[in-house]
C-alpha cells in the first residue's frame, strides 16, 4: 500500500505553505480571488487592494466594513512589503502552535 508523503508536525513549514493551508479553509470564491491576487505579475493590484482592505479594517466602525479586513490586507502586503511579511510570518507560527485547527492541522496534543 503507497503512503502518501505528508510533512509531520516536527517538519517546519515555510509561511506560504501556512499561507495556502489557511486560504483552503475559505469559501471557494475567496479562495480563487486570493490566489489569483498573490500571483507575482499582480503587484500593480495587490497593493491597493492591500491598502485599501487595511484602511477598510481600521474604518470597521462603518457597515460592511471590519476587523476581518486587517488580516487580509497584511497578507496581500506582505508579498510585496517586507514589515508586513514578518508580521504575517509571527502570526502564522503563532496561529500554527496555539490553532492549529485554523489551518485544518491536528491538535498539538493528538496524534495523527
């Protein structure tokens, strides 16, 4: 019987391999925007729309608008912009050890 190679929860992963787990735990519209945006020869849009999501999620006050805006607007940035590439890289490991469910990984504690 083949095993299928998966990395286990010692193997390190890079922040665009946290990146792509957390993105495929989005509706599949989303999903396709996302990816479609962190594409390389998409700067000339990524980084308005960047900016334009954070300045969405600091006006969260207004309708439609949110706190949900902040996270996407740095992860759109953060391909681009190397501040914001660190910050997204501290919330991914942090996301990975204290929720590792977020990115549809195990538990820390459960084996598997």
């Amino acid at each position: 019987m083949p095993s299928q190679i998966t990395p286990s929860a010692s193997t390190p992963r890079t922040d665009d391999e946290l990146m792509d787990l957390l993105i495929k735990r989005l509706p599949e519209r989303l999903q396709k925007v996302l990816n479609w945006l962190r594409e390389p020869d998409r700067k000339w849009v990524r980084i308005p729309a960047g900016v334009l999501f954070m300045l969405g999620g600091v006006l969260s006050i207004l309708p439609v608008l949110g706190l949900w805006m902040l996270p996407i607007g740095v992860m759109l940035l953060s391909q681009d912009i190397p501040f914001f590439r660190r910050i997204q890289g501290r919330v991914l490991r942090w996301i990975e050890h204290k929720h590792p469910d977020w990115l549809g990984l195990p538990a820390n504690g459960a084996a598997g």
